[in-house]
C-alpha cells in the first residue's frame, strides 16, 4: 500500500491526558517506594555490629537498594520528561525518529522516550544524542 502520510500522526488531547494520569499515578507510586527504600536503607546501616555472615547479607542488601533506587530515579527523570512533553504536546512522538508510538508500547512504558528501534539503537550506545 503506498504511503500518504504527508501530516506527521500526532495524539490527541485527550489520549494525552489519559497517559497524563498513568504517569502521575505512577509518580506518586514510585516516589513512595523510594521513601520506603531509603528508611530501609538507613535501617540496614544502622545494623553494622553483626558478625560477618551478616555483614555479608546487609551489604547485599544495601547494593541492591541502591541499585534500585537509581533505576527508580531514571524512571521518575523520564516520567517528568514525558509530563514536560504533555505540556508541549508532543507527546508519543519518538525523540529519535519523531513517529508516534504504538499504544502497546505507550500502555507498556508511558514514559518511554524512544520508539522499540530507536530504543534498541539507544541500548546499543548507536544514537548521537
Ligand atoms: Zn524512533
């Protein structure tokens, strides 16, 4: 079938606002359990007079708390990113490459800034942004 698409796809401002909520829901989600993430973090400090088996287990538990929470930080950065992009209404659209996003991706990742091929070339280090 050829290809007419001389007007670039764009959401309308109701879709907008229905992935708007998805993310302040998942906002407000996710700082909650980087609240809860840091007063367990400061609980497994507190712990450091056990002997080294437990030591063992409490410094794992610690990387991964921390691991965590920077995954959860990225995620909250995007999710403002995409709240920003609401704003400007340039929402869905891919950073890359500009298409709009599929729903499934979007209902998937309402935060994600790239398209799946933009977002495989980001993972492979290949976009100059
Ligand atoms: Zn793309």
């Amino acid at each position: 079938m050829p290809s007419t698409a001389t007007k670039a796809a764009r959401m309308t401002k109701k879709e907008m606002e229905k992935y708007r909520r998805l993310l302040d829901d998942k906002k407000s989600s996710l700082s909650a359990e980087i609240a809860k993430t840091r007063s367990a973090e400061e609980e497994t400090t507190e712990e450091s007079t056990q002997d080294i088996a437990d030591k063992a287990v409490s410094s794992y538990t610690r990387e991964f708390l921390y691991s965590l929470t920077d995954g959860e930080r990225n995620t909250l950065l995007h999710i403002d990113d995409a709240l920003a992009r609401i704003d400007e209404g340039n929402y869905g659209l891919c950073l890359n490459c500009g298409q709009l996003m599929t729903e499934k991706r979007l209902n998937a990742v309402p935060w994600a800034p790239y398209c799946l091929d933009c977002q495989e070339l980001s993972e492979k280090g290949m976009l100059q942004n």
